[in-house]
C-alpha cells in the first residue's frame, strides 16, 4: 500500500500523467485515517540509503530500481512493515506498507475522510491543492 502524508502528495501522485484532477472519472476517492498504532518502517529521508550502498534515486528513479530495492529491505529487516521516504513529486513524506503491516492491524475500524472527489466539499481545497502542483482541475 502507497500512502501520502498530504493531500497535494496524494494528488500529485495519482494524477501524475496527465496532470489533471478529474474529479469524476473512474469514481476517485480521498480517504484519510489516523493509524491506530505505530508502524515499524524504514526511514529513507536521511543517509541511509548512501549507507548501503545506494542514492537518493531509490526514490527518484526509476519504479522498478525502487521496487527492487525495497524487496532486499523486505528481506533484510524482517521486523521493518514499510518504507518512509519523501515523494519523488512534491518531496513530501509518502509511506509504502508491506503486507506484514496488516498482521497486527494499524487502521482503524472507520476512516477519518472518506468522500468522493467530486463531492462539492471537497471543492475548494482540490483547487487549492491544484494551484499549489500547477494541476488542473476537471
């Protein structure tokens, strides 16, 4: 599971192709929530990855470079449940839980935000959240 810390990261990294928030298309949702205990990740924002051997393009790279990496952490630290590193688009922090996050359940039972993107509420912070990433907003 990918998940931003922002709704502008969230933004940002799902409607990165055509850097358009359509608000309708494919029925997109916000849906926030507040963990309900602490997860065991991985830090990335530091010297870390140069300490092992590798760059910041861990997450600037190439997906597939990323993704092969994050396996050999998966590996290594068996007791890690994710990665916590800045987003390659708005430098922002971004989460990214392995499967083993779920074992001991970290969400909680109702989400915090759960609404639909063309819900006429969530108008004005999608335009302000496309002013701040230079977005369009459908």
């Amino acid at each position: 599971m990918y998940a931003a810390a922002d709704i502008v990261t969230a933004l940002a990294e799902a409607f990165q192709q055509r850097r358009t928030v359509n608000r309708r298309a494919d029925r997109p949702w916000l849906v926030s929530f507040a963990l309900s205990r602490e997860l065991t990740l991985l830090d990335l924002t530091g010297t870390f990855p140069v300490s092992v051997g590798g760059s910041m393009t861990l997450v600037t790279g190439p997906a597939l470079h990323a993704q092969n990496w994050s396996r050999g952490f998966h590996d290594a630290y068996p007791t890690i449940e994710g990665l916590y590193y800045p987003g390659s688009l708005t430098n922002r922090p971004v989460v990214a839980l392995y499967e083993r996050a779920l074992d001991l359940g970290p969400f909680p039972a109702t989400p915090t935000v759960h609404r639909a993107l063309d819900d006429p509420l969530l108008i004005e912070p999608l335009r302000n959240a496309c002013r701040t990433l230079g977005y369009d907003l459908l």
